[in-house]
C-alpha cells in the first residue's frame, strides 16, 4: 500500500530515510514498510510534536498506519509486535549477512551498499521494540559504517579494503 | 482567552497523536 503523506516538514527530516525504506518495501513486505512508519511517528514525536506542520504530518502518517493495520488483518507480523519484532530482526540480518558475504568475497557494489544501509536503518527500526542488545548494536554501527565507506570508494573510484 | 484556549488545543492534539500511538500498537 503506496503512501501518500505531505512533505516531511523540516524538523522531521531526519525520519526521512525510514520513510524511504518504507516506501521501497510498499508492495514487497508490508510489515517492513509498517514498522518503518511506526518508527518514523515515534521519533517524529520526540523530536517535535508540537509544530503545526509537525502534527498534521503526524497525524497523517497514523492515518495511514491505522489503514495498514486495518488493510493487513491476516499478516500476523503487523498485528502482533513479538512476531513484527522477529520479523524485521530476521529481514535486517539476512540483509546484513547477504551484504557482509559480498564484501568478504571481495564483491563491491550499489547493491552491497544499499543493503549495508537498509540493515542499518532496520536495526534502527528494531528500537521499536526496546532496547538493542550489543549483537544487533555492533551490526548496525558496521552496517552503516560500511554503506558510508563502500560508498565513499566507490564514488572516488578507490578499491575498498 | 483565545491563546489560552489555543495552547489547550495543541495540547489535547499532541496528547491525542500519543495515546492514538499507544492504541495502535495495544490493538
């Protein structure tokens, strides 16, 4: 289910990147997208729930969570968070281990960046459910640590070590 | 007054948006 939310006002823009990882999943696994938005409107109310641009943000971005919850009443991992919780850990790690053996094997690429960085967004999305434990912790500092250095190299034309 | 009443506003609104997180999430 495709979202159709207003601009993300400026003081949000740093849930921006979750909201693009949400969208990308729209259509390919739905509970991906939905606990990207969840954590989006989570961080989005720490950050500023009081702008009016923020609020109507905001409250289109539940909107569209409600109707997704609504829209998924069969898809276990959106209606109960334990399985959602496992679900994204899984879907991060395959991400991060598909990547990590790219690198090891010496095979840089876009895709072996954008999955370093979609890991390391996810394991963001995984503070959801509480606490990170050190495993997922150091798996996200290196995934995306990785996407900025695989990145850097290959923009400069360098060999990544 | 009307800025009083205003702030109560954005008040109920922002205590709206958390607790319709929190519903979102218990249902």
């Amino acid at each position: 289910m495709a979202a159709k939310l207003p601009p993300v006002p400026p003081t949000l823009r740093s849930v921006q990147h979750y909201l693009k990882t949400a969208t990308e999943h729209d259509g390919r696994d739905a509970a991906v997208s939905y606990y990207c938005r969840l954590y989006a409107v989570q961080k989005s109310l720490q950050i500023d729930k009081k702008s009016p641009d923020a609020v109507k943000f905001i409250t289109t971005l539940m909107d569209h969570l409600e109707q997704a919850k609504k829209q998924n009443a069969d898809n276990e991992a959106i209606h109960t968070e334990t399985i959602g919780h496992a679900h994204i850990e899984q879907y991060a790690l395959k991400l991060f281990l598909y990547a990590d053996n790219e690198d090891r094997s010496s095979r840089f690429g876009k895709n072996v960046v954008k999955s370093f960085y979609t890991a390391g967004m996810l394991f963001d999305v995984l503070e959801t459910f509480g606490e990170l434990n050190d495993d997922i912790e150091k798996n996200r500092k290196y995934a995306k640590w990785k996407a900025t250095y695989i990145h850097k190299c290959i923009k400069e034309g360098l060999q990544p070590q | 007054s009307n800025t009083v009443g205003q702030s109560t506003a954005a008040s109920a609104e922002q205590d709206d948006l958390t607790s319709r997180l929190a519903r979102l999430r218990q249902q």
